[in-house]
C-alpha cells in the first residue's frame, strides 16, 4: 500500500508536463490554467488522490473535509496541548494552558475560553477573541 509520503514523493520528482497529466487523468473534464504553478498542480493532485481513496466522490470528499476542520476549529480545538495563551486584563497578566481535555487557569480545568474569559472579566466575551484569537467584527 502506498503512503502518503510516497504520493507526494512521486509528485515532487514528477515533471510539470507529467503532474499536468496526472492531474488530466484526475479531472478529464476540468482546464488547467496555463499559468498554474507546480506546487498548486501538485497540491490538486494530492488532494484528488485522497479523494479517490476515501472512495467519495469529489463533492462529497470536500464536505467531510469542511465538517472535520469545522469541528476541530470549534471552542479553540484547533490549539496543540501544551500552548499556553497569555492575556493581560487591568494590570494582571492571565496564563491559560491549552489541554486534550480543556483549558486549565488558575488551577482549573474549563470547557472553552469564554469560561475563562467570563472569570476574568466578569462579563460575557468570546473567549477567542479575548485571547487575540480572533479578530474583532470591524477586521
């Protein structure tokens, strides 16, 4: 069975005549622009060959991927354990440390940032944007 570091191996030894090919192969019916450059081409390829791996179809490839970055991206799960965020609020700088379970403060192990942001602050903020990981509405 070949990995995924094999695939990609055998994109970066390709040439830009052959990775063209191989992504016609992919995709008859889609245009490559003229102008694409290698790695995007090599990018498309490696994404349409995990496509055709998983045994989905192209659209339905994209939505499992969208719904699986979605769900990781939620409450902060999208930061490694072991990050820690800082913030200073009124003087007092606040040290929060990312867990595979949460987010530990002062001791204590929170659900989401927003937890963490309310004992701070004592008002309701959005967690992430109160840590600086998301911008304001105005950005």
């Amino acid at each position: 069975m070949k990995t995924d570091s094999d695939l990609m191996n055998r994109l970066r030894a390709a040439s830009y005549s052959e990775l063209r090919a191989w992504y016609q192969d992919l995709r008859p019916d889609a245009q490559i622009p003229k102008r694409l450059k290698a790695n995007n081409l090599i990018g498309q390829i490696a994404w349409l060959e995990q496509a055709q791996t998983s045994g989905l179809d192209i659209d339905e490839f994209h939505a499992s991927i969208v719904k699986q970055l979605s769900q990781c991206n939620k409450m902060g799960q999208n930061l490694k354990p072991g990050t820690r965020l800082l913030r200073e609020w009124h003087g007092q700088t606040h040290q929060v440390e990312v867990q595979t379970n949460g987010f530990a403060y002062n001791g204590e192990t929170y659900n989401s940032l927003s937890e963490i942001a309310r004992v701070i602050t004592g008002a309701r903020w959005s967690g992430p944007r109160f840590f600086g990981l998301k911008g304001s509405r105005r950005d």
